[in-house]
C-alpha cells in the first residue's frame, strides 16, 4: 500500500494497519530511522539518562531507573 507525504509532511496510517498493531487516537508514536526506513512504534517511557526501559520510577513526569536512581544517591 502506498500513501503520498502532504504538504505538512503528514501521512495516513491506513486504519487496519493501526488496528492490528494497537495505535489509537492520541497514541505516542517513537519515529526512528533504521536501515535507511523510518521505523514506527508505540512510545514507551525511558530513563532519562540511560534510555534503559525496566524497573523505572517516575519523577516528576521524569522517568529514572533503579540503576541511575542509585548513582544519584
């Protein structure tokens, strides 16, 4: 299936394809260039200091994982 860039760089994620992966309205989406593609995926929180996505704690709308919860200390 191929879709056309608008002129606000915008494009339609066919409603099917949004379906069989869970986006919804209002979903956080990460972009990421990979291998010379963009590469989408649901956004998921992270440390804000090494990127790590387990054992997090938020912060003040932040997000620090236990590792670098302890070298704050």
């Amino acid at each position: 299936m191929d879709r056309r860039i608008d002129e606000l760089g915008r494009i339609v994620i066919p409603s099917h394809m949004r379906r069989a992966v869970g986006f919804e309205t209002k979903t956080p989406i990460k972009f990421e260039v990979v291998d010379g593609g963009i590469m989408l995926r649901k956004a998921c929180p992270t440390c804000i200091i090494c990127n790590a996505d387990k054992n997090l704690t938020e912060v003040k709308g932040k997000y620090v994982c236990e590792e670098c919860r302890q070298l704050l200390k």
